[in-house]
C-alpha cells in the first residue's frame, strides 16, 4: 500500500472506470486539465506495447487559485494526478494524497488548502467501485 496516495483494484473495465472517475472528479468541482494517454506515448515513442494506463491531472480551480495565492510557486505540484490502469484482469485507481505532497512545502495555509481538497479526492475514491 502506498502512503502518498488512495489505490484499489475494481472489477469494472478500464474504460467504465475511467468514465466514473471523470464524472465523479466532476461532482466535486474539478475538471481534468490533461489527459495522458500513457499507453500511446510510450507506444508513439518507444515503439512499446504497454497495458493501458492514462494519468488524469484534476484541478479546483477555486482551491488552485487560493493555493497559488498564499504559495506562488505552487504550481511546480498542482494538478492532482489521478492514475487508472490495468494490472491481472483488473482496473487500479490511485489518487494523490494532497495533504502528503504539500506538507514537503511548510505552509500551514497550503495543508489547509489541500486537507479540503483531499476530502474531495477521497469522496471520489470512495464512489468508485
């Protein structure tokens, strides 16, 4: 088990865990900046077949304005990264733990900022079956 993240495995396909995610990051507010299709890159660049596996970056915006506010170079952390990928005939979901990437900072304004965003991502986690 990782410590600076939310992980589990889930029955569901790839592509219904994806969509859940999306719809779910939606329902708290955030909308995903990028989507890295880990799996054509690596296949664009390397010439390499991998497993499917994409990285969603979720932003608040509200949250990312009031983090940038009270620490400018915060972007250099920002967005959430949500990771969905196969593994054995499943589908893993991880998503990071803002408390623990921000607490690197030492900026008790900032640890508040990202205990409520990660209230949020683990609201998201937890509808995720």
């Amino acid at each position: 088990m990782i410590h600076y993240g939310f992980t589990k495995e889930i029955d569901a396909s790839f592509e219904e865990t994806l969509d859940k995610v999306s719809n779910e990051l939606k329902k708290e507010g955030f909308g995903i900046l990028t989507q890295i299709n880990v799996t054509e890159k690596f296949k664009e660049k390397l010439d390499i077949d991998f497993k499917k596996y994409i990285i969603l970056g979720a932003c608040n915006p509200p949250s990312a304005h009031k983090a940038i506010l009270v620490e400018e170079n915060i972007g250099l952390m920002l967005p959430c990264n949500v990771v969905i990928y196969e593994r054995q005939n499943k589908t893993v979901v991880s998503i990071i733990k803002s408390k623990v990437a921000m607490e690197m900072i030492g900026n008790v304004e900032l640890e508040q900022i990202a205990s409520s965003i990660e209230k949020k991502l683990k609201k998201v986690f937890d509808s995720i079956n």
